[in-house]
C-alpha cells in the first residue's frame, strides 16, 4: 500500500508542477502517468537489485517520498551496550524534523529477549518524560513527552536510554537490530563492549519486508579500538527495512 500511495503520488505532484509551466490538464495529467510509470519500473527494478544499487536509489526514493504525518527522522543514534556478561544497557539519541506545529512526543519502543522486568527507561533530556508504557507482544512501547510543542520543520533532539537490561541466565539473543519506521534519513548503529575478555565478531545484516528469514545484504564488520566495538551507518534507509548487527564471542 505505501508503494502504491508513494507511485500515485509521485504522479500527481509530477503532474501539478507540468500544469504551472504548461496550462493544459491533458498534457500535465499525460505526464503525471508516464512520470508514475517510470517511477514503478524503478522501484521494481530496485527490489530486484542488490544492496550496493538499493543504496544508490534510496537518495533519491528519499527525497521523492512525501513526509510522515507528523516528523521525519533526521538521525537516530541506536547503541546497544554490553556492560558485563549479565548487565546491558541501550540509547536512542534522535532528531526529528516536524512536519506539523503540534507534535509533543514521540513514540518508542524495545524489546529484550531476557526475562527481565527492572528495566528503567530514562529520557536524555531532564525536562522529557517517559509515559504511556506498555507491552505489546514482545516489545515494550512507550512515549517520549516534551511538555511543549515543537516548531514545525525546525530540528529537535531528543531520546531515551533503557538501563538495568539484566541477563541472569544467559538469555539474551545478542544482536541489534533497527526497523525503520519513519522517514528517516541516517541511521547509526553502535554495539559496544565495556569488558571485553573475549574477541566479538560481528556481521551487518538487511532484511526487506518481503522476507525477514533471509538477508538481502550481509557483511563481517571491523571492530573499532575507539568505539570499542562495531559501528554501522546506514545513509537513506528505507521504511520498513531491518538493519541488524549480530555478533559472536571467538577466544583472544
């Protein structure tokens, strides 16, 4: 459906800006049509495509899609801390871009494969605050509150931080991952180690909604001595896409 709505879309805005220059509706809606047509042949061709083109096209998917109801992303910073072997802790650091003059939170959530229920969710600037918790199957969804409203198409910051993620049997699945589900325009992706005793090996992994079982694009990531782990910057990622970064402990 949102491909449908971004093709017809892409037409229609194609066709409105042929009619201010040339003052015929036939002409412009003519154009609108062949504009939507190449538009779905590129998308196709992008599914078809491996990662490196997908990269390539989603600038320019990026700029032409229209905005999110109420804010776009700018930049999400998504770490995911590995303080000891039963102690982790995560942050969001983002940035927004509203779209609209009312917008006064936003909305989160996370989900942690150990059994744990002490987790504390703390926002990154003292005048937020975090309400509306609750659990939706697995995740754990929450808000963001500003108390004040933003201005619309101004940058803000904000985010939240989820500490005391205990694993005292050894549950958690060790990977990180991100579905983007706004329009957004970097994603930064973190996982760091604090104690390292044991060498991490970590792969970046894609997933597209057609098939969350088997990775687009898959790569070994370096480990870096100043993150003290892996980092990965996805420019332009796509909505409904999953950026994962998993890891495996090797002996030193």
């Amino acid at each position: 459906m949102n491909r449908f709505v971004s093709i017809i879309s892409f037409g229609f805005a194609t066709a409105g800006f042929t009619y201010m220059f040339k003052n015929d509706v036939i002409f412009s809606c003519c154009i609108g049509v062949i504009a939507s047509l190449i538009f779905s042949i590129g998308l196709y061709v992008q599914s078809k495509a491996s990662y490196f083109w997908n990269t390539k096209l989603n600038r320019i998917i990026y700029y032409l899609s229209r905005n999110d109801s109420e804010y776009n992303i700018v930049s999400k910073e998504f770490s995911y801390t590995c303080i000891n072997d039963k102690e982790y802790k995560c942050k969001k650091h983002i940035t927004i871009y509203p779209t609209r003059n009312d917008v006064d939170r936003i909305s989160e959530r996370f989900a942690w494969s150990a059994r744990s229920s002490n987790a504390k969710i703390i926002p990154l600037k003292n005048e937020h605050e975090i309400k509306d918790i609750r659990q939706q199957e697995l995740w754990t969804c929450y808000s963001v509150y500003f108390n004040h409203t933003c201005q619309k198409h101004k940058e803000y910051e904000t985010g939240s931080a989820i500490e005391n993620l205990i694993d005292e049997h050894g549950e958690a699945v060790p990977f990180l991952s991100a579905t983007v589900e706004r329009k957004t325009k970097t994603l930064v992706m973190y996982v760091k180690f604090e104690n390292k005793s044991v060498s991490p090996v970590a792969t970046f992994k894609v997933f597209t909604p057609k098939c969350m079982t088997k990775e687009l694009h898959s790569e070994e990531l370096a480990y870096d001595n100043i993150v003290k782990g892996f980092k990965c910057v996805v420019n332009f990622p796509r909505p409904n896409w999953k950026y994962v970064i998993s890891w495996e402990y090797k002996n030193s």
